[in-house]
C-alpha cells in the first residue's frame, strides 16, 4: 500500500487493474452464461472461479508494485520524492518469524594465548579461563559467509515484517525531518591565504560541494564536488582535505566501504585535474607540510591502529616516503599535528592514560626529532600549541586532576610553568584544549557542567584572561575553524537544546560578539520549546547527575508524559546541547526529551570521567537507572511511556541498564551497542582492543574478567522480561563488529521470557557512522524515531496515512 506519486505510475496501476478486472469480469459473465446453458458446468467450477477473482485482484496489486518501482527506476528519482525507491531494495523482503540463530559450541579463551599479544605476561590469566560462546559462528571478519550474511539478511526481512505497518509513518517523519533542514545552505566562509574557503548543499543532492574564492571577489571556484565521486559507490566519506602552499593542491582522503580505511588523492586545483599519486590504507588524516610536494599521514596495522607516521613527496615512489615515527606498543597509537604556527610539527603516541610527545622544527633540514616529554605513566599532555617562544600544553602533570595549561620554553632550560586555571584542585573547571595566535591564546575547557572559551595575553596572563560570556548557561560552545595565525579574532560555534547553531567571530581587543550566521532551521519556532536542567541523585554514593529537558510548553502540560530517555557516559565524551532536526518530530508530537549525563561522560569534568572506570565501570549504568526512578518518582513518566536511547557506548549502557532495570522502560533503541565487551576485549585482533585495555581494562587478567564481567551486557542476559528493542548496525564497522548486535539478539531471543520483539537492521553498506548520503542518514533516522514515536503511543492517524 505504498502511494504511488508518480503520475505514469498511477495511469499505468490504472490500467493493469482495470484490465484485471474487466478480465475477471469477462470469465465471470462468460460462466453464468454457460450455466444457464450448459449442465456440464457444475456449481463447484463456478465456485472455483468465483474463489480464484480475490487472487486475481491480489496478482493485480502485485504486479501494480512492481510496475511502480520499475517505471520509477526508469525515471531519475530523488531521495526526497521517493526514498523507497532510492534506498530499500524493493520489493521489501518480509519475514513474519524471527531468525533462530543455530547454536555451535564455541571455547573463547581468557588470558595467556600462545602467538597472541594480550598484555603483558606476568599478569595474564595462565592457564587460561574459557567462556562458552554458541553465537561465536555469527563473527566473520572478512563478511564473505554466506551463512552470516544470510542470517543478516533474515533480520532485515524480521525487522521489515515487524515495522511494515510504519512506511506510510516512517515516509512522514523523513519529510518533516527534511522540513526542519534548510537543504540549500552555505557554510560561513573561513579565510585562508588570499582564499576563503566553504561548503555548499544543494537540495536534492545528498554530497557538500567545496568551494573557495578569492577574498573581495564573489566569484566561486568549486574545489571539489562529492556528489561527483560518489556516483556508483554504496558508500563516500570524505573525511579530511588540506591544502597545499601555494593553494594550488588540494589532498583529500576517501573511504568507499565503510570501514575507516582511508586513500589518500590529490588534485590540481589549476587544471582540474587529478595527480598520479595514491596513498592506501592510511587512518584518514592528511597535512601539507609548508610546500607543494611534502605531506605528513599516518597508516594502520592489522588491528587498524595508527601505529607509523609517515613523510611523503608528490611525484615519487610510496616506497621512498620516510618514516617520521613508529609506535610498537599496541596500547599506543601514533598521530601528528601542525602548531597554529605552522613552524612544528608534534609527533605524539598516546594511549588512554599516558602520553609521549615529541617535535620536529621544519626549518631544521636535517628534520631532528627532539622529545618535549618522554611517557610516564598517567601523565597525559591532551594538547599542545606553540607561539613566540613557548609551547602551550593542557596536561595533567603533577597530579592536575581536571588538568591545567602550562608553558614550556622550547629550548627546554626552562621548568614548565603553570598558567590556567588560576586557582588550582577546582575540579568543576577543566581544560579540554588550547590554539594560540599571533597576539592572543584561546582555552577551551568545561566549568559547572557546561563548556566555555576563555582568551588571554601571554604577556598578561591574569590581568587579560576573559571567559567569553552568552545569555544562555545551558550551552555548547566551541572554538571553531581558524586557519589564519595573525588575527586578533576567534572565530567559535555556539548551540543550546533550542537555539540552532549560531557563528561567532569575537573580537578579543573588544570583548565582543559578532553574530555571523545562525543556522537557519525551517518550520520551527524556538520560543515554543522549554529546556531546564534537573538532578537525580545516586543510590550508590549521593552525587548528584544532571539530567538536561527540552520540550513544548504547550504539549506538555500536564504529567505524566510520553519520554526519550538518552544516555552514553564513556571516554569522557559529553552529550552537549545542540538542535536537531531529528529530535523536533518527538517534541512536537508531545515527547519530553532528556539527556542523563552519566558518569564516564565528560560533562563534570575529569573527575566525573575517571569515577566510572574499570570496577567502578557499573557507576555509569546506575546513574541511568536512578535517572530513570527519578523521573518515574516524580511523575514526569510512567514505565508504559518511557523509552531509552544510546549509540556505541552508549549502546553498551543500554544493554547494561535493561540486564538490571527492565521494568522501568516500554522501548530500547540501541545503535552500533558495544554489547560483548568480555570477548571483544580479550581479543587483540579486533581493531581497538588494545588501546581500550586502559578504558575498560584487560578480561585476560583476573582482575579485568572480575570487572568487566559484571556488566558486560552479552553475559549478563537473563531470564526475564525485556522491553521491545530495536538495534542498528553497519557491517562494515571496524569500532563495533556487527556480529556484537547480530548475537545479543540471539541470545535475548533465546533467553527472555515476553513476546516483545527483538529487531535488527543491519546496513549492509555502511560502518560505525551509519550512512554517508545525508538524505539517506536522515531515512535511517526516521526508522528509529518511528519506532520510540509507536511504542509511546504517539503516531497520529495522520501520521499512519
């Protein structure tokens, strides 16, 4: 019953029915006139006729369907006109049963494992402890099986059967959603050189357009369309591009698959043309290095850890690129940066605790790598900028726990000195970043819950420091992209829960705000949305946890109230406010919208971050179901109207929280859910395992199996009640294999004792970040909130047609 729009599609629907029917029409007139005449036909073959028109009628529809999705095929269809046609492969395939994953025996190894680098020796499990695993069959790390992706393919067709009564409700939120996005838009042009560089959308076009022009002329320079390199590939992510000197050569890197594995390529901004030189396998960044010719990147080993930083000139062999630096550690990664200078280049290697920093002048010929801090275990430099001379650095050394912006002279005769924050051991202020200029310094960092910018003079640390101030404290804001060192502007990015985002340029002599651009965001009207902030107060220790609300005043009235419930609490990442066009379709059909900020997020500061690590990881999932009692306490919700979301991470702590408190929620959404943390951190093939032994510690050793195990969400299901879950995946994703998803719901459909449905949708094109197409991002979006809008019981009769 999908609505034909297309005008040839309808006539010819037409037609096939009507042809159908005057056929039927034509047998039916043709039998009661042999009846009258004729006692050979008997009264069972004008049944059987009579019986056969329903199946004439259905064969009518079918071949009605079929006749739309091949003439608009024929046709050049948008996403926006027509997103089933342009992103399901029709006809949907349904199936009415869920897969039943068989069940193989499967050993998974705890601790020492001979030819496998788990740790170091001494503290490893010997002999090792073993798990069983009947799921284990459903990981394939080169996803070629065709029994995985059968099964795969199985709960596309589940999920399809479950959610077919959502494609008419699923097609209007995916228009609403596109309503609220100023789909035809320019970014705010940043000056570089004699350039200023941007980004055009185009409606109807699912890619940016890059753009430049020369400062004072209005004449655009399209640099580099992505619409163009994304024809004929399933998937295009363009992460990073830089360019050249001169401007006149553009680097860019590309990922066509989905799996974070980066091609570096090159293209003459003069000519048009693309250069000769490829890079593969490379991480994803890629920097010039003041010239034409040189470029700095980094490539991965056989875990996809970025472990080698490399030097490359155009024009000759790959073979002949020189080797900056190696990391042989494999809870190390290796990375570079460029100070705002553009005089050094920082090499660094850096794990989750500990950090080694190093730097090469580049008009040093010899190029000599010289250490500014050598790794000590739990000192962390997080980052480093250079002016004048000093470089700046935010680090945790000498016990800082919210860390602190220090100074150290670049010829080193000097001891570090302290700079911000001025009073020291406030752990409510913590400092995220620094980028210095010509004449001024920037700090980025968080005070009270939220984020903030303050600038200074080097010369007058104390007498210049200014915290830039918004009318709004429930804000996010950001230094935003700077690309010119002699300036005495800084150019940041400022959101709350409902204003779009806003561009600033602050002038830093003045103490002033110039609005730039605020983001234009269609059919919405801030004024008719309320945010406060609320606090649910632990069952384990008393701390408060901030919960962040935003809502229509003139929905939500009167409590209780259908909830989304949205959570993460991992590697220090804050779920900051911000607009979304995704989320105004809950808040306008009467949902509150609330973000817990949980411990091991990053939104009180580091202290908040470090409490829920290791054995104290569980903090993290409590915190979300005290969230949860409180709003249940309090009457904002009942259990009938509440649902909860997270996504990687948060995943896992959506896993987590429905081991231990599954009555309190109607509905789960869990996208990528890093659910099998016990087997995927026991195994250093996996990309990230090493390097993440220091954020949720090593379940080869006794202690990190203790730990680890008691929360794990694939280990812990019981037999009990689940809400109704639904589950996003990519197969291609390199952080969160895909067979994670594929065996929790396995084991939840072998293990729970109610009927509400477990689903899968797996994107067989696509990785961690979902879609690459926005148009296509938005239709998968439109799928999660139809089904938290169903379960809360708040899809309209309109919403249905």
């Amino acid at each position: 019953k999908c609505d034909p729009r297309s005008r040839m599609a309808r006539r010819g629907i037409r037609k096939l029915f009507l042809c159908v029917c005057a056929a039927s029409a034509t047998v039916l007139f043709i039998s009661s006139q042999m009846s009258k005449t004729s006692s050979m036909l008997s009264t069972s073959s004008f049944r059987g006729i009579s019986r056969a028109l329903p199946a004439g009628v259905a064969v009518a529809g079918v071949l009605a369907r079929t006749f739309r999705v091949l003439t608009r095929r024929s046709q050049k269809v948008s996403a926006k006109e027509d997103p089933w046609i342009v992103y399901e492969n029709l006809p949907l395939e349904l199936r009415k049963d869920p897969p039943l994953a068989k069940k193989i025996p499967h050993d998974v190894p705890f601790g020492e494992v001979k030819g496998e680098d788990r740790g170091p020796q001494k503290t490893l499990m010997n002999p090792p402890v073993y798990r069983k695993d009947d799921y284990f069959w459903l990981r394939d790390d080169k996803r070629k099986s065709k029994d995985v992706i059968d099964h795969l393919k199985a709960e596309n067709a589940y999920t399809n059967y479950k959610t077919h009564h959502l494609r008419a409700a699923r097609e209007n939120i995916f228009k609403e959603m596109l309503s609220h996005v100023k789909e035809t838009d320019q970014s705010v042009p940043v000056p570089r050189g004699g350039y200023e560089y941007y980004r055009r959308n185009v409606e109807g076009l699912s890619y940016p357009i890059r753009c430049r022009r020369k400062k004072g002329d209005t004449k655009e320079q399209i640099i580099l369309d992505e619409n163009e390199i994304a024809k004929g590939l399933k998937h295009c992510d363009i992460r990073a591009y830089d360019m050249s000197e001169s401007q006149d050569i553009m680097a860019y890197t590309i990922d066509d698959v989905g799996d974070e594995m980066y091609t570096i390529v090159f293209k003459n901004l003069n000519s048009g043309k693309m250069l000769p030189d490829k890079i593969p396998d490379t991480a994803g960044g890629v920097m010039f290095c003041n010239d034409d010719e040189t470029v700095i990147y980094t490539t991965v080993d056989e875990a996809k850890r970025p472990d080698k930083v490399w030097m490359h000139k155009l024009g000759r062999p790959l073979s002949e690129a020189k080797l900056l630096y190696e990391e042989n550690d494999t809870k190390f990664r290796a990375g570079y940066d460029m100070t705002s200078s553009h005089r050094y280049l920082i090499l660094s290697s850096f794990s989750g605790e500990t950090t080694e920093i190093s730097y090469i002048d580049l008009k040093d010929e010899k190029l000599e790598k010289k250490c500014i801090r050598k790794r000590e275990t739990g000192v962390i430099v997080q980052s480093i900028d250079h002016q004048g001379d000093y470089f700046y650095m935010v680090t945790n050394i000498d016990g800082a726990k919210a860390f602190k912006l220090v100074r150290a002279k670049i010829d080193g005769k000097e001891k570090w000195g302290d700079l911000f924050p001025l009073v020291s051991g406030k752990e409510d202020v913590k400092v995220d970043n620094v980028k210095c200029f010509e004449k001024f310094i920037a700090i980025q960092g968080r005070e009270a819950g939220f984020s903030q910018i303050w600038t200074f003079s080097p010369d007058d640390m104390k007498g210049s420091l200014k915290c830039i101030e918004f009318e709004n404290p429930m804000h996010t804001v950001e230094i935003g992209s700077n690309r010119e060192f002699n300036t005495s502007n800084l150019r940041l990015t400022y959101d709350t829960l409902t204003t779009p985002e806003r561009t600033y340029l602050y002038s830093v002599p003045k103490g002033e705000l110039e609005l730039l651009k605020e983001k234009e965001v269609p059919n919405y009207d801030p004024k008719l949305y309320e945010t406060k902030r609320v606090y649910a107060t632990s069952s384990v220790d008393g701390k408060p946890i901030p919960m962040s609300f935003v809502y229509r005043r003139d929905l939500v009235k009167d409590t209780p109230a259908p909830l989304h419930l949205y959570g993460y609490g991992s590697y220090e990442i804050s779920i900051d406010p911000y607009v979304s066009p995704a989320t105004i379709p809950l808040l306008d059909r009467g949902v509150i919208y609330v973000v817990a900020h949980v411990r091991g997020g990053g939104e009180m500061g580091r202290v908040w971050y470090e409490s829920a690590k290791y054995k104290d990881k569980t903090k993290t999932f409590t915190d979300f179901v005290d969230c949860s009692k409180y709003l249940l306490d309090k009457k904002y919700t009942t259990n009938e109207l509440m649902s909860m979301e997270g996504r990687s991470a948060g995943g896992l702590l959506v896993g987590a929280v429905i081991n231990m408190a599954p009555n309190n929620f109607k509905a789960a959404l869990a996208g990528v859910p890093f659910v099998d943390v016990m087997n995927t951190m026991s195994d250093p093939s996996i990309p990230l395992t090493s390097g993440e032994w220091e954020e949720w510690g090593n379940p080869n050793t006794k202690k990190g199996y203790d730990d680890i195990l008691v929360y794990s969400p694939y280990d812990n299901i019981k037999k009990q009640k689940y809400p109704t879950l639904f589950i996003t995946a990519g197969l291609h994703d390199p952080r969160v294999g895909y067979w994670e998803p594929a065996k929790w719901a396995a084991k939840l459909r072998e293990y729970k004792t109610d009927d509400n449905p477990v689903l899968v949708k797996m994107d067989l094109n696509a990785g961690h970040f979902s879609a690459s197409d926005r148009y296509k991002k938005y239709w998968e979006r439109s799928l999660d909130m139809c089904f938290v809008l169903d379960q809360l019981g708040c899809l309209s009769a309109s919403d249905l047609k």
